[in-house]
C-alpha cells in the first residue's frame, strides 16, 4: 500500500554516473533499480540545476519498483555542452531524451520533469506520444502555444528587462555574470525567499548573483549545495541559459503538433511558488490530476517526502486501474 511506501532519502545511494552516447552527444546518466527492466522511469531537471536535484527520488522509486534513469540533459553536468544556440532547440532536447530510451531499449516510460525539465516532459508528450506512458511533472505546467512566439509574448507583458527576455536579446551579458558569481547566485537561487509574482522578479537571475546579502532559509546543505556549485563553476551556465534562446524557435517547431496530451498526468505545483497555476490546464492535458503542496519552486527538494509520497501513490492508483 503507498502509505507503508519507504520515502526516505539515502544520500549514500546516489548513484554513481554513466557516460551514455545519444543522439549526437553524451550525457551524463545516473541510474538506480537496473534489475526493474519492465518500469522505467526517466527524472528530467531544470534551471540550474543537475540531476542531483533528483537525489531524494531515487532510492525511493528504486524501492518501489522502477528503474530510475536521471540523466544531466545537455548543457548540464559532465554531459555535452555544443557550441550552437539551436543546437538546444526542443527537438534536440526531446531527441535525447527518445534515444535515451532506445539506448536501454525501451518502447516507452513514464517521464518526470520540474520547471524547464517539465517544459521538456509535456513537449516530449506532445512530439512522440509513443514514447511516454505516463507524465508526471513539478511547478510549470503545461504551456499554452499562443498566437505570438513566447518571447515576443512576454516582452509584450513583462517587459525587456524580465530574465527570460533579457537572455534572449542580450546574449552573452548574464551567462558572464552569473559565471563570475556562482556560489552567491546558487544560494541565493536556492532559498525559500524568491519573489512570489513573475511580473515583479524583473533581472531575478542577475539580481540574486548580485547581491551582497545572503536570502533567507536555504533548501539544501552546504555540501549539497557544493554539487550544483562545482558543475556550474566547471562548465559555466551558457549551455543552459541556450534553452532560454530557443523558446521562440519552439514556438515555431510546436506549430503543427496536436496540442492535446492524453496520457495520465500528475501536476504538482508549490503554492508559494512564483509561477503561477494553469486554470486550463485540464483542456489540454484532460487525464490530469493536480496536487499543490505548500512549499515554493524547488518542490522536489524542499519537501522531499511528502514529494515522494504523492508521486508514488499515484503511480500506484495508475497501476491499479
């Protein structure tokens, strides 16, 4: 039953990495449960994060009878960092992620994402519905394809100073800015003390690699925190920032997709987090059931159990229909 479901993390069971060729490039990949070979189950991060975000998941879903693959996605980690802005464009992103399985040669799994590795999930969905069981994602939902390109959309509506729009017209000034100030910009990225409406973060990202005081509450420990630290000192945060710069290029390549998902879906968002609630996400996504959890954008990592415990419950409820 999923309320006798072990939850706990075990930091000692973070697995070791695997260098995995795929679609081009290599990506780092983590993996647990390998002797589950009939219930894959495949975690994607986001922004800036790693696949250690993942590490109070995946004994748990090991446990529970998944194989646990959690791969760096490119850009990320000790995976691939190409030279070419579209060479992070979604069918890249998605790319990876289907010889992913063809690598460990799966038909199809169920998919996890948080934040922009969500973004990937429902566009994964949408581009190869063949290849996902089940979605599952954390804190952004579903993004509605409207009539203008979404750069263009949210200029229009937050201005050219918002983060999303200024990584796009001015290439090049905070992927130097936030390389040079990591550590601060991480820790403080990593609190509980963002800022609640997207239209008021404004330069949210240099802002925090800016400040001289520390924000309040941290999500992780210090040693934690040192996994995101060293990856991102080591390869910088261009690669990364590069999803951002393809939002529009997206927009375009999503233009013929059927936009409705049909498979099951579990949303959880953070009440306290800044992006908000899709009210309609049921028109596009109609197999979805919606948790909200009371904890900000880092979900995963701020309320690790009750995370695991909504996840694998229901799982087990889709396994039992």
């Amino acid at each position: 039953m999923a309320n006798a479901i072990n939850t706990k993390f075990n930091p000692i069971e973070f697995p070791k990495p695997t260098m995995i060729q795929v679609n081009g490039i290599e990506l780092e990949v983590f993996e647990a449960g390998q002797e589950n070979v009939d219930k894959p189950i495949v975690l994607c991060h986001g922004f800036p994060e790693h696949a250690f975000s993942w590490r109070h998941q995946i004994s748990a879903l090991a446990a529970a009878g998944y194989h646990v693959i959690v791969p760096n996605q490119r850009g990320y980690g000790n995976s691939s960092h190409p030279s070419e802005v579209t060479d992070y464009d979604i069918e890249h992103l998605t790319g990876d992620l289907v010889a992913l399985l063809d690598y460990y040669g799966y038909e199809k799994a169920t998919f996890v994402g948080h934040d922009w590795g969500a973004n990937v999930v429902w566009s994964l969905t949408l581009l190869y519905p063949k290849r996902v069981n089940k979605v599952i994602n954390l804190a952004l939902p579903y993004q509605e394809r409207g009539k203008k390109p979404w750069i263009e959309f949210m200029e229009e509506i937050f201005g050219e100073d918002f983060y999303f729009v200024h990584f796009n017209r001015q290439p090049g000034i905070a992927d130097a800015i936030l390389d040079k100030n990591v550590s601060k910009f991480l820790r403080n990225l990593f609190s509980k003390n963002l800022p609640k409406k997207a239209p008021e973060s404004g330069m949210l990202m240099i802002n925090l690699a800016t400040k001289e005081e520390t924000l309040g509450e941290p999500i992780m420990s210090e040693d934690e925190l040192d996994v995101f630290v060293s990856a991102f000192e080591l390869k910088g945060f261009t690669g990364s920032i590069n999803w951002y710069r393809n939002l529009d290029r997206n927009w375009h390549l999503l233009a013929k997709v059927d936009p409705i998902i049909q498979q099951p879906a579990l949303m959880i968002y953070g009440n306290q987090d800044m992006i908000p609630k899709f009210e309609r996400l049921s028109e596009f996504v109609p197999k979805v059931e919606v948790v909200s959890l009371e904890c900000g954008h880092w979900i995963q990592q701020e309320l690790p159990e009750a995370t695991n415990q909504t996840i694998l419950k229901w799982l087990e409820q889709q396994d039992n229909y």
